[in-house]
C-alpha cells in the first residue's frame, strides 16, 4: 500500500505563508499524480490541489490563486506554497497519489498529515 509523508506545517498568521512538501518510496511520486487533500474539524476531507504526472494542475476554488503545486521529480518530492493564508485554510494537510487525472480518487493510505492552524 502507497504510503507518502508530509511535512512543513505549523502555526501561522492569517496572510502569511507556508510550503508543504510530500514525499514518498522510490519514485512513486514523480510517476503518479500526486493530491493534496485537507480535512477541517466537522468537516469531510477536500481535494485542494492536484498535480497528474503529465503536469496538468487542478485546484479548489476556495484556494486558487493563492496556493501552487508543483513536483520535483529528482527529489521524488510534491510541494504546495500557500500563500495569503486565511483562517478556514486551518485543517490537517494530507497527500496521496492518483492515477492519471483522477484528482479524487487517490489510491494510496492516507497519512497522519501535517496540520496547518492559521490565527487571525
């Protein structure tokens, strides 16, 4: 079972910035679509940006122009730069890996994330 690794959250101010980075086993990150997902408290887990192995990119509307994925194949390594944060950005951050462009339908386990709290 695909299981990656995320890092980079923490505690910061609304307006600020944080990059998230994912990683995984070999190259299963450079050669499958990577997602990264979120989970607010009460609420069910959302697709916040994905990036298929082709390059092509989707995000949530709520995050768009704000946030940007991008890989690193020779690090086998998935970033997410968010920018701008805002207060309901706050959630627990997790990435899986997709086929193709199936942004939601991640095959992989699900991680314990990296928890993202923006303050006001």
């Amino acid at each position: 079972q695909v299981h990656l690794v995320e890092s980079g959250g923490g505690l910061v101010q609304a307006g600020g910035s944080l990059r998230l980075s994912c990683g995984g086993p070999g190259r299963i990150v450079s050669i499958n679509g990577v997602g990264w997902y979120r989970q607010a408290p009460g609420k069910q887990r959302e697709l916040v940006a994905g990036i298929a192995s082709g390059g092509s990119t989707d995000y949530a509307d709520s995050v768009k122009g704000r946030f940007t994925i991008s890989r690193d194949n020779a690090k086998n390594t998935v970033y997410l730069q968010k920018n701008s944060l805002k207060p309901e950005d706050t959630a627990v951050y997790c990435c899986n890996v997709f086929a193709g462009t199936n942004y939601y339908l991640p095959f992989g386990s699900w991680g314990q994330g990296t928890r993202v709290t923006v303050s006001s």
